[in-house]
C-alpha cells in the first residue's frame, strides 16, 4: 500500500501495527527542537516510508531572539555586542559584517593596520568554525566525541587568542566603526602566529581520520547531491555552493577588507555531495593558514581606529547601505536604514546558514533518516543566526 | 554593470507596461535601487534573471520594511517676483506619504559576478491591502525570507508555495516587526527599571492582578 | 585495501593518546578548582566600580552622570543621583550616585559602559565564580558589592590601570596649572599642592 | 537514617580506621557524584557547556560528563542559553519527564532573566518562571570554569539534603509537585505568562 500526500499536516497518521510492513505508509516523525544532532534547537516535521524521507518541513523559531527588533532599538554602538550572538562560533565575522555595513552607510574609512587585524581574526575565526564544524559532523556520524575533542581542542587553542585580544572567549565583541577596539600586541602576534603555523598538523591528522575512512566515504559520498542550478537560485552561498562547483566568493568577488592582497584560491568541489562540502571545509582551512601567513608578514605598524568616528552619539546620515562579507557558512550581510536618528531605522541580517536550509528538503528526499543528520550537519548552521 | 537608468529604459522596452521609479540614496553607500510597480513585479524580476547581460541570478536579501504614515518636509529654493524684484525664496511643500509596507530584494549575478541591483515592491497599505506578488517562482531564496516578512509584518504574498507563520507559533496574532507593535506587559521584576520600558507595554494590555494591586481593589469592594 | 582508512584514524587516535602525556600543545585537562589557568589581562567578566583612596562610598570617581546607564544595551544599570554634594576623597564637592545597580543577571559583558565612561570610574572584573542558589536579591549588584579598590584595578590589570592613572595625573595637572594661572584672587581657597602626581606613583 | 553523627567521635572512630557514615552521607555522596545532565543546548552558552564536557576542562571530574539524549535518564538540566516562548513549552515537558530528584542549572544571563534579549517579544524572562531553579550562573556566556563552580555549588546542595524530618528533599516529599502546568500559546504570549505558584519576585523598592 503506498499512500500520497499531499501536505504534511492533512496527512492522518496510518495505523503502525507490530506486524505490518512499514514500506509503504508513511509515519510522521517530528524530529527537534530537543534532538542530540540537531545542532541546537532545530526542528524538522519528517515523513517517513520505512526508513526512507519522502517528505521534510524544517520548523524555525525555537531560538527567535527578536535579533532585528532589538537592533531597532539600541543605538548603532549596541547592537555591535548583540552581532556576536548571532552566529556565536564565529563573532568576529558577525562584527565585521555589522562594522562594515556601518561604515557604508556612513561613509566610514578604516586604518591599514586594523583592516589586517580584521582579516586575521576573520581567518582565524574561519579556521576555528570549521574545524568544530567537522568535529561535529564526524559526531553525528557516529564517530561520537573524538574528533570533536579533537577539534574543540583546536578551537581552545583560537579561543584563547581571542581571549587574551579582546576579552571574551565567545563574544569578543571586538570591532568598531572606523577600525577595532584593542590594539594586538607584537607578543600576541607573535604567539598567534605560532599557533597558525602547527594549525596544518592538525588538519593534516584530521584528514588523515576522515579522507581515506571507509565510514565516512560510504555515509557521505552520493549523499545529499545539490545540483549547482538548484543552488544558485535557492541562494545558496558559502563552502557549500561551492562545493557544487560554482566559483562565488565574496572575498574574491567584492574584494573588501584587503582580501585583493593576498594570494589565496577558491577551493571547488565537482558533485555537490556531503564528502565534497566536507572537504571543502578541509581545504579551506588550509587557505586560511596561508591568509593568515601572508597577513603576519605585512601587517603595518599604525592606527587601529578612525580617530573621526564618535563613540556616543553616532549618527550616519540618512540612507541606506547593504554590506556583506563572505563569515565562515556563506554570505552574512547586514541591510540597515538610516533616518539620521542614533538608531537604526531598519536592521536586518542576512543569516547564511537560514537561507542554506532552503533546500535540505529537496537534499534528504529519497535518503534515510541517518542521512538527514549528516546532510544538516553538513550544511553547518547555528540556531542563533537561523532563527536570530 | 550599466547604470540603474539604462536598466530602467532597457526594462521598460522588455516589459511593456512597468512602471519603474529609481529611489535614490542620498547617503554615502549610493546604492540606488528600482520600484517596480505590484502587476509587473514578476515580469520585470524574470527579465532582471534571464536577461543575459545582467543575469542575476542570486537574490541576496528580502527585507520587509514597515513606513508609518510621515510628511516628509521639503524646502526648495524657488525664485519668485516678489515685489516686483526677483528673489529666492524658501518654499516649504509638505507631502504625506501613507503607511505602507515596503519588500526590498538584493540582487546580485553569480554568473558575471557583479551587484547589487536593489528593487523594491510596497503594499498600497499596511491593514488590508498588505498584499505582495511573491518572488519564490523566480528566486528560491526568496521562499523562507518572505515568508519571513509575513510572519513578523503581515504581508501576504501572492503566489508563494508555502506562506505560513515561520518565527512564531501559528496561533501568534500580532506582526511584531512592525513600528506599532507593543509587546505583552510581562515585566514583573525589573530591578534596573527604565521607565519607558514598563511604560510602553501598559495600555495596550490589561494590568497583570499581582502587580497593580488589584487585591486591594477586591479587598475594597468588600462590603465592610 | 578496505580497513586502511579505519587503521590511519586509529592511529591519528593513538598519537593523540600518546601525545597528550608529553606535548603541552595537546592541553591536558585543567584540574579546575585546584589549578586554573591565568586569565588574561584584558579578560572582562562583569563591571565594578573605581574608588580612590580608603573610603569605598566617599573615594568613587562615579558622578552618577547617567551615561552608561543610558548606553548600556541590555538596560541593566540604574542609577539615581544624588541631590547634594558630597566632597570625594580629594575634597571637592561632587554629586555621587544614590543608588547605583548593576543587575547582572542581565549584563552580557561588552563593556560599552567603560568605553563611554567619562571619568574612568568603571571598569570590568575578572570574577567569575558567582554561581548562586537565588536570582533576584544575589544577583543584583549594589553600590556596596561594586565598589572596589583602585588597588584592586591595578592589580587585575596592571596595563590598563596604569594608563588609566597616568592619564588621570594629566589631567589633574592640567587643572592644577589652569587653576594657577587663573587670578588667585578668585579663589583664595585654592588647596596648596596637587595631590595626583603622589596618587600616580602609590 | 540518623540525622549526624558526633563528629568528635567519628574522627576518633577514623584514627582506629573505622570508618562511620550515615545513610544520608552515602545517599548523598552517590548522588552527587553521578549527576547525569540532559543533552540540550539551546544557544551560545551550550558550545561553552560542550566545551566544558571537552577535555580541557572536562565535566567527567565531577561525574557529570554522562550527557543524556533522553530526560528519563538524567538527572540536572541545564539551561545553556536564550529561552523563546516558542521553546518555554517544550523545556517544561521535558523537565516534566525527567525522573525524580532532578536539578535545574539556569546557565547565562538568558536563561536567569532573559539576559541582554530580555526586551524581545520572543524572549522568555527567565526559565525560573516556569520550572524551580536551584542555581544560577550569571554570565554571557560563562566561562567554562564558571559552569564547573556551580556543578561543585549543585553537589554542595545535594549534599546538604536531608532524608527525613520537615525540611527534606523536595523530590521525597509527596506534598511536594514534581510536575508543572506546561504553558500554551496565546494569541499575544504565553498563558500564563508565570506560574505563581512558582514564580515569586520580591517586591520591589523603588526611590
């Protein structure tokens, strides 16, 4: 008996006896928001024929922090530590995306030695994403707490960094219009450095635990396919369009920061599958080792913030300004409207990994349930900046 | 990329019929972007798409915006014969421009890797008629973001697969986004009291029995 | 070979295990209460007030001007200011804060309360053991718990500090030599030495 | 079931290398060194509780590093991060299915009072007027550290809780509730917005 349906929630649930076969009828299985892999509080409405997904409606909300109205009601100055909550792996992207836009919109230029500090904590924070990120994935896989041990480990080593910069592990809350907050230290140069150069050891060991896996080629490989047609109209961006094999990256496209400095190449994947995203996250960590070599060497003596730009009482002139960078899961861009009060008339964020689950649908169709938790663990997305 | 006017005079030919005004920006990001009027909305996003000189293909952003009612004051230097002499002369005109809720989509072309052309569709009002055509068709990325935008400001899009509430629960009656919204008085303790917070919410919801003291109203009420 | 794969990750497994006994780079586990691991200078926790001098109310360099309380984005600081003027530790009349709350059940630590102070009379502390069994009365911080010593600031972060102090004795001599070179007549009270080149060198 | 020892003896008693104890201390001793928490983050403050669970700090010290993916099996929640009333339902229900005695850590200034986002439509100001919280972490997020300290503030809880007499343990008292009222969606907030018999804010003085 195979029943069709037409939406998940006109679907009446067929009996499930103890003898009956379950191919055939379909079971609706509402996965979330408490789900050990769901990566937070991420919840999906599945409707299932055996094992097999025949239908998947994502269900947002469950970390709705009214981000954007909040935003409206602070000045520009305080929503810059709520951007760090975003995405809260990677708040120095979050920060510069928000630092950027603002600076659009008013017009803001920013000293050589800040926007090199920006890049290295971009980079850095790229570097500490993805290697949790495949930790994670590797988790749901069922390599359980190793590799992210591992990486967490690796992550420490970043966080640290962040700490002894700004202040906070997490919320570094670092940036500012105009330039950053806290000077870096020839020592903390220093030591950062260090810590970049023995960073392709351990990217080396976690190729070595997950390229050659049999587990993880058979569990990824041809899984979650992603056409490039379909992934440039769903707006798909970041390490995972791609992987698809479309060359977009806002580094190399809107040229901001100083990314037109260095010397770095786009990583491509060929199939769109769960191994080729993986991978392209391997392989970017490794351009990022080399973003960050190349900014320790030039990094200029100088200024880290626009002397011009007042703290309190910042008002941008009337308008309107879309920035965008390119955070560690895709294009993170922040569209704010000025009506020359000190707060933002309209404050929106473009969230990457939100816009990524467009099409987790038209991926998990067809594969099992085991599949669905690698192929979102592999799109990478954090609730904060999902549901915001 | 050509200019937002050749856009706008090469659109016009492609679509008959579209009305296209350029919003200029008068801040210094100069991103200038295109309203298209509701009917040709599609039509013009298509040829935006499949246009193969500009070929955009990726739709960055969708973000409602919410426009009280507002005059917007203009003064403009006029010359006017006053007196027989010729002089400049301040004249102030005062336009109202009705509430409305406004849809702005970023465009940007992954295939030539150039951007963005900002265009931007609003509702005639912001009660009933909060009615839009709904992009999805031409972008997918379109789908959540405006089902975003009909979630938190009540916008109904016309021609969207899937418009349901995606933020907040189904049973949610209010468009928070939205300027006027007044969120439910559920202060009970705030230590660090800034009055216009706590003074916000009460009107607009009834006062809450065991902080406005309405014990005391039924003590007194009692016959004594 | 099938099972290659599988043998290079538990081998990957193994150095670790290895490893971890004789490369510090590994990070072994901090055994928490007993050892800790430095906190760095700039790290911020939740903010305190400065006081000069001795006496914690007298000595704050707060003028309860309502800055922060304004900025701070979470809204978790309220103050209410004094109606008279109470001479500080130096002498000069100065209102003061009346009530100064910081509730910091609700505070997210950015800081944005120190970068817009005015006098540099609050900074953030390192404390972060302030795990309690009750919310509303433990968690919220009076003038009392907040007032701490600028000996204290200057040993959390003794660089920060000493900019903040050097800066302050600038100031103070700025004052000073305007206050010369005005007309003594003025004002005849005038206090013979300025007292901040001594608080910079304590 | 003896309410205490005299301590005087029992260190005598422990100098011939007799070692005395009551029922209580041992009931208590086992319980405060297995306390298995829930597997649940909800936002930014769950990476620090995994990153506490991670070998650097590693929760395994205390016996807490047993993280469950079912609330029958565990025994503390800890409420890493923001609570939605979106998601305020779904904590209570699954506070409800945990098995008694349960602990509750409301970790971060979301979870305490809603934090920074208090101000938001979606933001619920406080797990605590739900579901009883017996400690508090302020912090955004807590250090690592911050997490460890009041896991050892729990233990010391649990250790001071009595067997018997008036004053024992919640979760031996048949008085007391074990399970609350799950709120529902209105059209406007949660109903109710607070359990009162939960939810006690002092009054406050105002100047």
């Amino acid at each position: 008996m195979s029943a069709t349906v037409e939406t998940l929630e006109a679907m009446e649930r067929p009996p499930v006896s103890m003898g009956s076969r379950l191919e055939g009828e379909l079971l609706e299985v509402s996965m979330g928001p408490q789900h050990p892999s769901t990566h937070g509080v991420f919840r999906m409405n599945v409707a299932l024929e055996g094992e097999v997904v025949r239908k998947l409606k994502p269900v947002f909300g469950y970390l709705h922090r009214n981000h954007e109205k909040i935003g409206e009601n602070v000045s520009y100055l305080g929503s810059m530590p709520y951007t760090d909550r975003l995405d809260y792996f990677c708040s120095m992207t979050n920060n510069w995306a928000y630092a950027l836009s603002v600076e659009k919109l008013a017009g803001i230029e920013v000293p050589e030695r800040a926007e090199y500090l920006r890049v290295i904590l971009a980079e850095l924070t790229r570097l500490q994403n993805h290697a949790s990120l495949l930790g994670f994935l590797l988790n749901d896989m069922g390599a359980w707490g190793t590799p992210l041990m591992y990486a967490f480990r690796e992550r420490e080593k970043i966080l640290d960094l962040f700490e002894s910069l700004s202040g906070s592990r997490m919320m570094c809350d670092y940036m500012r219009f105009g330039g950053c907050r806290v000077d870096a230290s020839r020592e903390w140069l220093a030591y950062a450095k260090k810590i970049v150069d023995r960073f392709p050891r351990f990217v080396d060991e976690l190729e070595q635990l997950i390229v050659g896996n049999e587990v993880v080629i058979a569990r990824t490989q041809n899984v979650g396919n992603v056409s490039p047609e379909l992934a440039v109209s769903a707006g798909i961006t970041g390490p995972m369009l791609r992987a698809c094999g479309v060359n977009y990256d806002v580094r190399k496209v809107d040229g901001y920061g100083f990314y037109p400095r260095f010397k770095f190449r786009i990583p491509l994947g060929e199939h769109g599958d769960t191994y080729d995203r993986l991978m392209m996250r391997v392989l970017e960590m490794g351009e990022s080792v080399g973003i960050l070599k190349q900014a320790f060497e030039q990094i200029p003596a100088g200024p880290i913030i626009n002397p011009k730009v007042k703290i309190r009482a910042f008002r941008p002139p009337v308008g309107e300004a879309y920035g965008r960078i390119e955070a560690p899961k895709g294009e993170l861009g922040f569209y704010l409207i000025s009506d020359g009060g000190t707060n933002p008339y309209r404050y929106r964020v473009r969230p990457p990994s939100f816009i990524n689950l467009t099409i987790l649908e038209d991926m998990c169709l067809g594969h099992t349930v085991a599949d669905v938790m690698v192929i979102l663990g592999s799109i990478d997305i954090v609730m904060g900046e999902v549901d915001r | 990329m050509e200019s937002l006017e050749e856009i706008k005079a090469r659109i016009e030919a492609a679509v008959p019929g579209a009305k296209i005004d350029i919003v200029t920006n008068g801040g210094p990001s100069q991103q200038h972007s295109l309203r298209v009027d509701n009917e040709h909305a599609c039509d013009v996003a298509k040829w935006l798409r499949d246009d193969p000189a500009l070929r955009l293909d990726f739709c960055s952003n969708v973000t409602g915006v919410d426009w009280l009612d507002r005059t917007v004051k203009k003064t403009v230097k006029v010359k006017k014969v006053v007196d027989g002499e010729e002089k400049e002369v301040n004249e102030t005109t005062e336009e109202k421009i009705p509430g409305h809720i406004e849809a702005v989509y970023h465009l940007y072309s992954m295939t030539h890797k150039h951007g963005p052309v900002i265009i931007r569709i609003r509702t005639s009002d912001r009660v009933e008629n909060a009615c839009l055509p709904s992009l999805t068709p031409i972008w997918r990325s379109a789908e959540f973001q405006e089902r975003e935008i009909f979630d938190l400001y009540g916008v109904k899009f016309d021609g969207h697969p899937d418009l349901r509430r995606i933020l907040m629960w189904d049973e949610f009656e209010d468009y928070p986004m939205r300027k006027d919204y007044r969120e439910p008085d559920d202060y009970e303790y705030e230590p660090t009291p800034h009055d216009d917070v706590l003074e916000r919410a009460k009107p607009y919801y009834t006062p809450r029995p065991q902080i406005d003291g309405a014990e005391s109203i039924v003590e007194g009420s009692k016959p004594t | 070979m099938i099972g290659t794969g599988i043998l290079k990750g538990m081998a990957v497994t193994a150095r670790n295990f290895v490893g971890s006994y004789f490369d510090k780079e590994r990070l072994i586990t901090v055994q928490y209460p007993e050892e800790r691991n430095p906190l760095p200078e700039n790290y911020r926790n939740f903010p305190f007030l400065v006081y000069d001098g001795d006496d914690p109310q007298a000595g704050l360099r707060c003028v309860a001007c309502k800055i922060c309380e304004k900025e701070c984005p979470p809204q978790c600081i309220y103050i209410v200011k004094s109606e008279d003027k109470k001479p500080d530790y130096m002498g000069k009349p100065q209102f003061y804060p009346k009530i100064f709350d910081i509730d910091v059940s609700v505070c997210m630590s950015c800081q944005i309360c120190v970068e817009v102070c005015p006098f540099e009379a609050i900074k953030m502390d390192k404390e972060f053991e302030l795990s309690r069994r009750e919310r509303f009365d433990a968690l919220l911080m009076r003038k009392d718990d907040l007032a701490k010593s600028n000996d204290y600031y200057r040993r959390i972060s003794p660089t920060d500090a000493a900019q903040v102090d050097a800066k302050l004795a600038a100031a103070a001599e700025a004052a000073a030599k305007r206050k010369a070179a005005a007309p003594a007549a003025s004002k005849p009270a005038t206090p013979a030495a300025s007292p901040a080149p001594t608080r910079a060198s304590s | 079931m003896s309410e205490g020892i005299d301590e005087v003896l029992r260190s005598k008693l422990q100098q011939q290398g007799v070692w005395v104890s009551s029922m209580q201390e041992l009931y208590n001793w086992g319980r405060k060194n297995s306390i298995w928490p829930l597997q649940f983050g909800l936002a930014c403050c769950a990476i620090e509780m995994i990153a506490t669970a991670a070998s650097r700090y590693d929760i395994a010290r205390f016996g807490g590093e047993v993280f469950r993916p079912s609330p029958r099996q565990a025994d503390l929640m800890i409420v890493a991060g923001t609570v939605t009333k979106k998601m305020a339902p779904q904590i209570v229900r699954l506070y409800n299915q945990m098995a008694d005695p349960k602990y509750v850590i409301a970790m971060g200034a979301c979870a305490i009072s809603g934090g920074p986002f208090k101000q938001g439509y979606n933001v619920l100001k406080g797990i605590d007027r739900y579901i009883p919280v017996d400690v508090y972490i302020p912090g955004c997020p807590p250090r690592p550290e911050a997490l460890l300290h009041a896991f050892m503030e729990l233990q010391r809880k649990i250790d001071e809780q009595k067997l018997s007499g008036a004053n024992k343990a919640a979760h031996l008292d048949s008085e007391q509730p074990s399970e609350f009222p799950v709120p529902a969606f209105g059209k406007h907030d949660l109903e109710p917005p607070a359990n009162p018999d939960v939810f006690h804010p002092p009054k406050l003085e105002r100047v």
